[in-house]
C-alpha cells in the first residue's frame, strides 16, 4: 500500500510541477519573442531558474534546458514552452534514463496543455 501512495505522490508531484511551471515558460517565451522582434538580448537562463525556485520548483539539472535554449539562440527560434517545462520537470530523469537506452516511465512526460499547431484545423 505504502508503495501504491508514493507512485501516486511522485505522479501527481509531476503533474504539479507542470501546472505551477506552465505561466512561467509562457512568460518567458513570450519575454524571448518581445526581445527577439525588438533585436534586444534574449532574457537569461537564470531568470526562468529564479522563477522556478520562486515557486519551490527544483530545477534538478540546468543543463537540458540550457542546451535547448542555446540552440534557439543560434538558430533564432523561439522556444517551445512545454518543452522548456518539461526540461525542468524531468530533467534528471532525461539525463539519467536515456544515457541507459531507456525513457521516463512517468505519465506526466505529455504536458497538461499542448496548444494545436499552426495551420492545423482542429475538428
């Protein structure tokens, strides 16, 4: 029984994660965008990692998200969202997991909101 409660602890601890993390990456994307079109600097990693430890958020390893942001800097796209609460929410798990040939086994690795892409009609 104490097993069964802890998996639903860990699941539900994913998915709480996600939610208190979405307006976050939201506002930091959108920060991206606004700096981005403007030509002024991209808001620093260490912003999103504050917010996130504002909010009694562990960010467990920055090197997934840094990595993903660096390469939307060089290639000058915005940054995706989900992926970046992802990244943080599952961070040790990538890192861990799929050095081993395996995936998060977690249920919360499909956020909570996925917006429908451009030019897709939904229906």
């Amino acid at each position: 029984m104490k097993s069964s409660l802890r998996s639903m602890e860990r699941y539900l601890g994913c998915l709480a994660v996600q939610a208190t993390l979405r307006p976050i990456a939201d506002d930091y994307v959108d920060r991206w965008a606004a700096a981005a079109g403007r030509g002024d600097p991209l808001p620093d990693v260490a912003e999103l990692f504050e917010a996130a430890g504002a909010v009694n958020v562990p960010v467990l390893s920055p090197v997934p998200i840094d990595a993903y942001l660096r390469q939307c800097a060089k290639t000058g796209r915005t940054p995706d969202s989900a992926r970046i609460v992802l990244a943080i929410a599952h961070a040790w798990a990538e890192g861990d997991l799929l050095n081993l040939g395996r995936t998060c086994r977690c249920p919360a690795r499909r956020p909570l909101f996925q917006p429908p892409r451009p030019g897709i009609r939904e229906g």
